[in-house]
C-alpha cells in the first residue's frame, strides 16, 4: 500500500532552540520538517526544495522575515507557499506590516501549538486548492492549444489548412510591408488527380496526397509555410524570396515530384505537378489578395498551357495566355480548371534553391 507523501515545513528561525521544538512538535504531527537558521538559508532552501508551507519569524539578523517573504511572493517561478509569519511583537502594525509583505497569516509567540496545528492545516487546504486550480487552468491551457492546432491542421495530411494558411498569409504579408522585405507565394496542385482516385481508389489518392505533402514540407526551408489549400491544391508562402528565387524553387519542386514514385497498397504510380508564381513588391501587387489571386492565376495558366509546369505571374507565357481573354491576375476571371485525365511522369535533374538570388534575397532549402 503506498504511504502518502508527507507536507513538508520549513521552519526559519535565529534560534537553533526554536527550530527543535518547532520540529518535535510538527514531526508528531506527521510533517516533514526543515530548518533555516537566517533569511538567506531560507531562501537558498526553497531553491533546493520548494515546501508546502513555512514557518518564518520576523526578527533575524541580516535579513528579516518580511523581507525574507516579499522576496518569496515575487518570484514567479515559485508556486503558491503559505506563509505564516511568527513574532514576539503582537501589534496591528506589524501584523499589517507582514501581510502586506505577502505573508498568508500571522501567530504570536509564544506558540499555541493547538492554534499553530489549525492554522497550518486551514493553509495547507488552501494551497491543495491553489495546486488542483493551477493544475486545471495548465490541462485546460493546454487541452485549448491542442484543439486550436487540430483547427489549424489538415488531418490527412498533418501540414497546415487553408484556416492557417490564411492566418499566416496576413501574419506574413504585414510583416513583408513593415519591413520592406520581399514574399512569394507557391499554389501548386497534382495534375489529373481525379484519375488516381478513379482508376486506383480514394486510398490511393489519400497516400498520394500524404507523400505529395512531405515533399513540399522536406523541400521548404523551417520558415516557409506548406499547407493544403484545398482538394488537391497546395499553397508554400515563402519569407523573404524574391520572384526569381521563387521561380527557381517551384521549378526545383516540379522536378522532385515529377521523378518521384507514389506508393499506395497495392502498388505505385507516378504524377506531375503545375505551379503558379507570384511575389511581391510588384506594380501588380498592391495587397495580400492581389498576391494570393495572382498565383491561383498563374497556376490555372500552367494547367491550361500543358500541365506539368511553372508559370510565373507576369511572364510572358502567363501574360500571353491571359491577354486573349481579357484576363489579368490581379482583377480578371481565372481560367477554367482542369479536368479529370490520366497523366505520367520522367526523372530529370534538381538545382539547388539557394543558388537563386535578387536584390540580396535568397531562397534556400
């Protein structure tokens, strides 16, 4: 059967004799007792061992149990120890002068033991009430920062939703402006995805969207942000990346998946990816919607241009495509999405992102 931990009491006091004492009678009482001889011994206990409750006497050399007490309640690394403060001077002063240093309570010497066992045991209740509370407020705490994640994160792919992603976009892009610092963004979807859910089954396309997803988070830097956007549509905000840095890292990305081998139960099959570019500052640009639209944009262009590509939102190609239709990426209609067809893949080679700079900005992996 296991024994209930024993409270433990420090007592502080000038007086060897007043300790003994103190310790006889609370050990009786089944208590756990240390001394301290001065302030500064008390303190330098408490940092070995915090106590459940301490018995303080007011009149120490060097430094008295007042000060002893309000350096105790300042500290907020400590948890809540009752203090009760002993003294041989029972007036209102420095009872007033103690309680408002921070001491719990307050007994005159000499000690009734019966009334120091009840005031003790009515401040030991408290602090358990004290800790339990603590302890609620830390599980709820933590309990609220879990389901705020779980709100924040797409569940088949554990990466980031468009919930967070549109939270880090403007966290990002009011950060890009304060600074005068460059940002990119990344929309990039799985070309003729439906067919893999068609042909081989949603199991199959859930593993592929899992491992398409663990690619962009292995290639991305710690600071970028990867998430799903939607369906098979995935968004990479890049801090600090100039457009050509981004181009050359979309490009780096269209590679690594088009000579990546999806796995799945029951066998592999390979698929290609088109990416839309945009970035900011540019005369196009002028706030986060503009950038984000301007991506989507780009990434229908390359869909509609051949799949398996990178447009960059005010190339040649983007601005080529576009023009026929009256369409622009900062206020036109978007062109029309893909449809569902079978599609295969080759191997070709990967260049770094870190060798792609602009106006001193880089874009390393």
């Amino acid at each position: 059967m296991e024994h209930k931990k024993k409270k433990r009491i420090l007592v502080v006091d000038d007086h060897e004799d007043n300790i003994e004492l103190l310790r006889a009678r609370l050990e009786a009482r089944g208590y756990e007792v240390e001394g301290a001889s001065d302030g500064q011994a008390a303190l330098d206990a408490v940092r070995r061992t915090c106590p459940d409750l301490i018995l303080l006497d007011v009149m120490m050399p060097k430094m008295d149990g007042i000060e002893v007490v309000r350096r105790l309640k300042a500290n907020a690394d400590l948890p809540f120890i009752p203090v009760i403060m002993q003294t041989a001077l029972d007036s209102t002063e420095n009872k007033v002068e103690g309680l408002d240093a921070g001491a719990d309570d307050y007994i005159t010497k000499p000690i009734n033991f019966a009334e120091l066992e009840a005031r003790v045991n009515s401040l030991l209740r408290i602090k358990a009430l004290q800790t339990a509370l603590a302890d609620s407020k830390k599980e709820l705490s933590e309990l609220n920062d879990k389901l705020r994640q779980i709100s924040l994160t797409d569940g088949l792919t554990q990466i980031e939703n468009r919930r967070s992603l549109e939270e880090r976009l403007h966290e990002m892009w009011q950060h890009s402006v304060r600074l005068h610092e460059p940002i990119a963004l990344i929309m990039c979807d799985i070309d003729k995805f439906k067919s893999v859910n068609d042909n081989y089954g949603h199991q199959a396309g859930d593993s592929v969207l899992k491992e398409f997803a663990q690619l962009l988070k292995d290639e991305a830097r710690e600071i970028d942000r990867v998430g799903r956007y939607g369906g098979e549509e995935f968004l990479l905000i890049l801090s600090g990346t100039v457009l050509d840095a981004a181009v050359t890292f979309a490009e780096r990305l269209r590679e690594k998946v088009e000579g990546h081998t999806f796995t799945y139960a029951g066998g592999t099959l390979r698929r290609t990816m088109s990416c839309g570019v945009a970035a900011s500052p540019h005369p196009r640009v002028k706030d986060q919607e503009a950038l984000l639209r301007a991506a989507d944009d780009a990434l229908y262009v390359a869909k509609e241009t051949g799949r398996n590509r990178v447009v960059r939102f005010d190339g040649a190609e983007f601005n080529a495509h576009t023009q026929g239709k009256g369409n622009d990426s900062t206020d036109g209609d978007k062109p029309a999405k893909e449809t569902a067809a079978e599609g295969a893949a080759s191997t070709p080679g990967s260049p770094p992102r870190s060798t792609a700079t602009a106006h001193g900005a880089t874009a390393g992996a």
